[in-house]
C-alpha cells in the first residue's frame, strides 16, 4: 500500500486529512475507539486497492467436489484442482472496466462518501463464500491502525528511479525490495 501511497501524493492528501479531522498531534492514536478507523473511508479504499492490484496472495486454488459446468462452458469432472490468479484478476477489465490498471481508491467509495462493498467473488484477497477469512474486518482495522500512526507521524516517499519489480511467489514481494525516503512530520 505504501508504494502508492508514496507516488500519489493526492492520496497521501485524502488521507492525511481524514486523519488529521479525527486525531490530535498530542493525542495518542492507540486511544482512538475503533469505530474511528472504520470512517477513514478513503484509507479503507487505498487499502482495497492495494490489495486489488498486488494481492498478498497471488494465487490460490479449490478443489471441485462434483462434476459441473463453468459459466465458461467448460466441464470440470469431480476431484478437480482449479487454479486462479488472484494477481491477474485484479487487472481484468472485464471485472474492473477500462481503468482496471490504474489505482483509483475512489472505486470503493459511494457517491454518498460511504463504502462499497465488492461482491466477494469479484474481489477476494479474503476468500469467498463459506470460506472467507473470519478475520477479515479485524484485519482492516489493523492495516488502518498501522497506517494511520505511520502517515501521522512520518513523510514517506518511494526514492526516485528505484525500480519497483512485483515478485510473485506463494506470497507477492518486490524482486529490488522497496526503498522508501523517510522523515519525521512537523505538525
């Protein structure tokens, strides 16, 4: 997410601000209630965007019980291992239309300014269906946790002309690592 979040400066804005409208410089973040977290909307769409585009899982699999038929047409007979790219579907622009490459967390966001919630099947760095992660929303919580004592206290941007590589494995990394500038805010 950081990775974004060091080229885009805007977004770094968007959510700065948020941030800055619910938390005091001297105040503690980890006195914040947690439903505090769960109004930084525009975090929450940077997040799913980042997992969108660089799923942490980059492929998965399921094994068939019985015999059926995909909605491509194809059979699959029973005891069947399917295999998917979680890393590839994120780009499809049949399931993200035409700007499928490009990080928009604003896709997550209702015109009314709430949430949208992504049929599972759509967007699963989580799973799906009786499957998904039942840590889910906990999850979302922790990564907004983090983010937020990082972003308030600290400017960080991805140094220049490194070259940002994704490395995809049983887990998705960097081939170069990722160099980040860091300094200390002032506010």
């Amino acid at each position: 997410m950081f990775v974004f979040i060091g080229v885009f400066v805007s977004i770094l804005s968007f959510i700065f601000f948020q941030i800055s409208q619910r938390h005091k410089r001297d105040a503690p973040i980890t006195n914040w209630p947690i439903v505090e977290f769960g109004k930084l909307v525009y975090l929450h769409g940077a997040i799913c965007e980042a997992l969108r585009l660089f799923p942490s899982i980059p492929f998965d699999h399921k094994c068939t019980i019985k015999s059926d038929i995909l909605l491509s047409g194809h059979h699959v007979s029973p005891n069947t291992m399917i295999f998917y790219s979680l890393y590839s579907m994120g780009r499809m622009e049949r399931i993200w239309g035409e700007d499928c490459m490009e990080f928009k967390p604003k896709r997550w966001i209702s015109e009314r300014g709430n949430i949208i919630h992504i049929p599972f099947y759509k967007f699963i760095p989580f799973n799906a269906g009786p499957r998904s992660c039942l840590g889910k929303d906990i999850t979302f919580i922790e990564m907004k946790m983090v983010a937020v004592a990082l972003l308030w206290r600290f400017h960080m941007q991805v140094v220049e002309g490194h070259p940002i590589t994704p490395r995809l494995s049983i887990t998705l990394g960097t081939e170069h690592g990722l160099k980040v500038k860091v300094t200390e805010r002032c506010i």
